[in-house]
C-alpha cells in the first residue's frame, strides 16, 4: 500500500509500514529501508527522501558492520537461555563476556537480546489485602493476656543477638528478656515455661507471625497448655502495642545504654534491669506506678 506526502511543493509516494509497525514508533532502520523502497520506485534525490522518512544522509549511508556476527550473539543467547531458564541479561552478558571471552560491547548485545524478546517476565508482587486492624483487647486481671516479641542488637566485636521479650498486658509487668544468639522455638518454649512456673500461665499470649511463633512446635505446646495464642494481623503492629512500648523503653534505656562484650553480660544487666524496671520505674499508663504495684 501506498500513501502521499508533500514535500517542498511536491507529492510523492510512500509506501506505509509493514502492519506489524503500524501504531509503533518506526526504528530509525526500518525508515531507511523504506527510504531506498521508494528511491527504486521515484525519481527523486536521496536528500528528500531522507527528509521525507525523518533520516540523516549518514544514517541512510552507513552500512552495520560485522553483521555476521550478530547470528553468532543470537545463537549463544538462544543457547544460554534455554539452558539457564532464570538467567536475565546481566547473567548471560557475563558468562560471553568473563567466560568466553567474547568482547562484544553491552549495548549491542542488550539490544540483540532485546530484538529476541528474551527479557524474564518479572512476576508483579502479589497486594495483600489487609483488612481493618482488631481492636486490642483489654485484660481485666493478671495472667489473662501476655504479649511476646523480639528484639535485635549487637555485641560490642559487631556479633548481633536476639532479646525474647515477654509482659503481662495487665500491668505491664516484665516477665522475662531473655538473651542467646539464637533464638528458635524450643528455647522461646523452654523461656515460657520458666515464667509459668514462678507466674502461672496465662489464657492467652498474643504476638505476631513471626516463623517462631506460627511453628507447630509452639502451637502443639500451647493447645497442651490449653493456652490460646492471638497472632496479630499481617503489617498491624499497633496491634501488639504493649510490648512495642515495651521494647521501645528496653532499647532505650538498656540496649543503647551499654555495650555488651558477652551475651552472658547482656543477660545479667537485662536481668537487673527487667527488676528496676517492675519495681521502681513508674508507668505512666497505669497511673504512674511500678507494674509490681498493680496486682
């Protein structure tokens, strides 16, 4: 098919792009294949015909050099993807380049890999769909709800370790801040069961939907307790709020307040701290008085 333009007074004809380009930008190749199309057909001079297709002389001159080559990049991207399914371009430009030794430039074979749609399809993350946050309930005794949590830090040679933060959200009593390098379920069991015995055990333990609190371990742990563990909704901190205050004071008054050499160190401050803390510190949110005082 073909169509007219007019040009400096006059009309030529130009044939239209193939369909597959029609409603794409023409590449700048494309147009001059078009360019020399209507030169065959037209008795016009290169330099109209090259402001008619929106090219340069010199684009329209150049001829690509070491096309053979181009085939050889094709065949090893093809090869390469097929064999490595989940190598992108990065990957593969680096095996050719470090292990084969090719010296091809970057752009030239990104705009191959390009040209052979091999680009991986980058899965879009699945939005959770978050519903309103529950309200907080409120306990009316000790022992009805603790809340647990954990912490982070670092040693003072830059060695990190984990804090096990449990309180009761009655009085906002701190039951324990137990300190290891690590921290899996069994030993937030084995911390649990060391509060009971001295505490009792309680109705209910929320926290959140951390690996070691949906761990089966803990829940085959809390149903023979008979104990029932509320899990907060995914991104709702606010709705463990009391240990969050918690551990925003032990981060504050403990952990940035001294640098530990030993996690046995950092358990014996923590240890005196926790009582200081029950015993002496006032807590606004109870009217202004050591959680040991509202029983």
């Amino acid at each position: 098919m073909q169509g007219s333009k007019n040009v400096c007074g006059r009309v030529f004809k130009v044939p239209y792009p193939p369909r597959s380009f029609r409603g794409k930008v023409v590449k700048p190749s494309q147009r001059k294949e078009m360019a020399k199309a209507v030169l065959k057909t037209q008795d016009i001079s290169i330099r109209l015909v090259c402001e008619i297709f929106g090219i340069s002389k010199t684009a329209f001159h150049y001829q690509a050099k070491a096309t053979s080559e181009n085939k050889l990049i094709e065949t090893w991207l093809l090869k390469l993807t097929k064999a490595h399914k989940r190598w992108g371009f990065g990957l593969c430009f680096d095996y050719l380049r470090n292990i084969q030794k090719f010296r091809w430039n970057h752009k030239r074979v990104l705009r191959i890999y390009r040209e052979l749609e091999l680009n991986l399809r980058i899965k879009p993350k699945k939005r959770i769909i978050r519903n309103r946050p529950e309200a907080l309930g409120l306990a009316t005794d000790i022992n009805q709800i603790w809340s647990m949590d954990f912490m982070s830090d670092s040693l003072q040679n830059g060695r990190y370790f984990r804090t096990f933060n449990v309180i009761d959200d009655y009085n906002r009593e701190g039951l324990c801040v137990d300190i290891d390098f690590s921290l899996p379920t069994e030993k937030v069991i084995r911390s649990l069961e060391r509060v009971i015995e001295w505490r009792g055990q309680p109705a209910a333990i929320r926290c959140d939907n951390g690996p070691e609190y949906i761990s089966q371990k803990l829940i085959d742990w809390a149903n023979s307790k008979k104990i029932t563990l509320i899990y907060t909704q995914p991104g709702k901190p606010t709705q463990n709020a009391y240990i969050e205050r918690f551990n925003r004071t032990v981060r504050e008054e403990l952990l940035s307040n001294y640098l530990f050499e030993t996690i046995n160190e950092a358990q014996i401050y923590s240890t005196k701290w926790l009582w200081s803390y029950n015993n002496e510190r006032p807590h606004s949110a109870i009217g202004s008085v050591p959680p040991c005082q509202l029983q």
